[in-house]
C-alpha cells in the first residue's frame, strides 16, 4: 500500500508513504536505546525557561484553551464558516451539517475524556470517544473529520456512506477488488480509470483539509511544498485566513512572500524535531481576544496583509532570539540563534530537497494544483478557481530561483548548498 504509515502506539507519521518505504526495505520496526545524557549549554537555563513556556503554552487561548478542550476538530466551524472546509471532493466548501464533526459538538455528543498523546505535552490535544461496539478509542483529529466526513458528505460519525468507506478502508489495507487500485493514491487511480480534472493532489499527495480557493498564499504553499499537497510544511492558512489575525485570502497581497517565510520555519522546527502546533503561540493572546469588527482590528490586519518586503526583512534578521524557538537552541547550543538564522537553516533546508526533487525528474510543471482547484469558481465573485500563475513567478523571484523553478547558482552559492 503505497501510502502506508510509522505506527506508534496511537500516533501515525501517516503522510507520503514512508510506511510503505520501511515495507519495501522489509524494516518491521525502528527501536531506539542509549545512557548516553543530553548535554546542554546552559542547562539552568534551559530548564527555567521551559518551565515558564510551559505555564505560558497553558494559558494561550489556542494551545491551552481550544486545542486542549476541543482538539484539532475545533477548527471544523472556522473552516466551514470560510468556505474553505472540503466538501464533496471539493466541489464546495461549505456543509450545512459540517458543525456536527466539530470539536464543541463532540464534546456533547460522545467525548469521554482527554488524553495527551506526546510525552510531557502541556497542551494534550489528543481526544478519546465511546464508540459503540468498540469502547473507549482515540478519537478522530480535524484531517480525519473534513476528508472522510464533509469531503465524503458523511456528518454522522449515505453521494456519503460510512459503512462503506469502513469497508473500503479494509479492502486498502489488504489489496481487495476495488481496494488493491484504491492503494496505488488518487494520483495513479485517476490515471487508470479517468478523472484526473478531479484527482485532488499535488505531486501525487493528497490535499490538506484546506480549499486553496479561499486562501491563496496555502494553494502556493501546496503548489511549492517540495513533498506535494501538505498544510504543515508551512501552514500558510493559518497566518492568513483561519488565525486569529486573518487577511484578505483572496488578494494576491503577502500571497507568495507568506508561503516562502512559513515554509522556511517549518523546514526549521521540522530539523528540531518539535511539533508544528507550538507556532500558534506565536501570536500573542492578546490578538486573540480583538474584536475582529473593531477598527483596531482592521489596521492591523491591513497593515500585515501589506508588509511584504518590511514582513520578510523582520523574519530575516540576524540579531538575538525574540521566540522559544531561537531560545531553546540557543541554550542548548551556547550559539546565537535568532528569527534570521532559523530563515537560513530552513531555506537551505528547503532548496536542498528542491534540487532533490529536480534531480529525481520533477519540473517547474509539476508546481500546480489540481485543475479543479485552478479552473473551477468556489465563492460568488469568483469567476475562475485560484490565480496561481499570478503568484508562482513572484515566489520564484523571492526564492531565487529562475523562470524553470530551479535555484540558481548564487543562491545555492549564498546558502552553501553544493550540488
């Protein structure tokens, strides 16, 4: 099965296939032992400040009030409330009933009881349900609830039947009938049997739980990302239409700057081996709490929405560690690192699977999304899908690449990428 996962325990590395990888090379299971004590810098240091983000990430209203009481599913009303919920295999946005897969539903309707899934995780997004039949099991996260729920038409947890897709799922995993062509990823399915104006993927990978057509900057994100249709090698909506500080998502403003600076600290905290989720406490709690109608409000969003050479010149410097990000390294290494150090480490990152990607055969072609996404209208001043051949020349300009999509020789030269 070509998409197959990392299992452990009840956590999944569930995307491109690395499971299917580990298969091929007949590796049943990674184990991993040592005595050996992590040596830190400045140890104290560290320790302390840990200590207080900890209190601090407890006390931020997304990772200590949203994620902890309503898991990942409670992004399903912000979605369907933008018009960016999949729906029908993203033929809309929006369901009428999309609010029966929420996290604040869920919490009347069969939640049982919270469970950290990741070891000494102060946040404890992870949900269990009652099932009947089945018990007490992990509940289901927002990806699960948009892409075999509203994206199926299915709200009840049948175009929709749940029972079915139960079935199919198995027929995957074990290569039957329907399922053995099912396991080969929409991408080769579309190609045998038609459809590929409606095959939803990037590069072979599946869409994000996200519709592009109401959030520009994530379709580039989705159109770039060097391992296909992903929302967490940057996770570009967020900063733009489902944060708390959202933008005009279809202005072509901030649209192809925004995917190049996310892209590069994901590609950094990704390296650090720490969870993408610990960005959203980036903005401050008091953001949170504006009123989104308020003047106040609205300047500043205006003024972010226009920042593009001021927004990237301040991801870029150079200086001291401002986020926990910078400052965990920097204890832990005795080094300096700041805002503009993580934008290097994770644009050499990034073009370093680039050239990867280029050497393997991929193309400047195969930076596009799904010609439903790009042809088909999703809101009512919409007359075509999403404008990415406006944006993909200024994101190539910005990543100093050339017209083709390959980075040029001054910037691997600057990055110290040799090839």
């Amino acid at each position: 099965m070509r998409y197959a996962g990392i299992v452990s325990a009840e956590r999944i590395a569930g995307r491109s296939g690395v499971g299917a990888v580990m298969g091929s090379k007949r590796l049943k299971a990674i184990s991993v032992d040592g005595t050996r004590a992590l040596e830190l810098a400045h140890e104290e240091k560290f320790k302390a400040y840990t200590k207080g983000l900890r209190q601090r990430f407890r006390e931020h209203p997304v990772m200590g009030e949203k994620l902890r009481r309503y898991g990942t599913m409670g992004i399903v009303n912000t979605t369907n409330a933008r018009g960016i919920l999949p729906t029908r295999n993203f033929q809309r946005g929006h369901h009428p009933d999309g609010t029966k897969l929420s996290g604040e539903y869920l919490e009347g309707h069969g939640l049982v009881g919270v469970k950290s899934s990741c070891v000494h995780c102060p946040v404890a997004c992870g949900r269990d349900v009652e099932v009947e039949g089945k018990g007490r099991v992990k509940g289901p996260e927002y990806e699960t609830a948009a892409l075999l729920g509203t994206n199926l038409d299915i709200t009840d947890l049948a175009f929709g039947d749940a029972a079915a897709v139960s079935v199919a799922i198995k027929d995957i995993a074990h290569r039957r009938g329907l399922g053995n062509d099912l396991a080969e990823g929409v991408k080769r399915l579309s190609e045998k049997y038609g459809g590929a104006e409606f095959a939803m993927h990037v590069k072979g990978l599946e869409l994000s739980a996200y519709d592009p057509r109401g959030s520009y900057a994530q379709g580039v994100e989705y159109a770039t990302t060097n391992r296909g249709g992903c929302h967490v090698q940057g996770a570009s909506m967020y900063m733009e239409s489902t944060g708390p500080l959202t933008i005009n998502p279809h202005s072509l403003h901030l649209k192809a700057e925004l995917p190049v600076v996310q892209q590069n600290l994901a590609c950094a905290i990704n390296s650090m081996v720490m969870c993408i989720f610990t960005t959203y406490g980036v903005i401050p709690a008091a953001v949170h709490r504006m009123n989104p109608k308020s003047l106040r409000y609205r300047i500043i969003a205006t003024l972010f929405e226009h920042s593009g050479p001021l927004y990237r010149w301040i991801m870029g410097l150079k200086a001291f560690p401002l986020l926990w990000f910078e400052k965990w390294l920097t204890f832990a290494t005795g080094r300096t690192y700041s805002s503009g150090h993580l934008q290097e480490i994770g644009e050499r990152i990034f073009n370093l699977e680039r050239i990867y990607n280029l050497r393997e055969g991929f193309t400047a072609k195969d930076d596009t999304l799904p010609p439903r996404i790009l042809n088909e209208p999703l809101f009512a001043h919409q007359t075509a899908g999403h404008p990415l051949h406006l944006l993909l020349p200024r994101y190539y300009e910005l990543r100093g690449w050339d017209a083709s999509g390959v980075p040029t020789r001054k910037t691997l030269a600057r990055l110290k990428v040799r090839t």
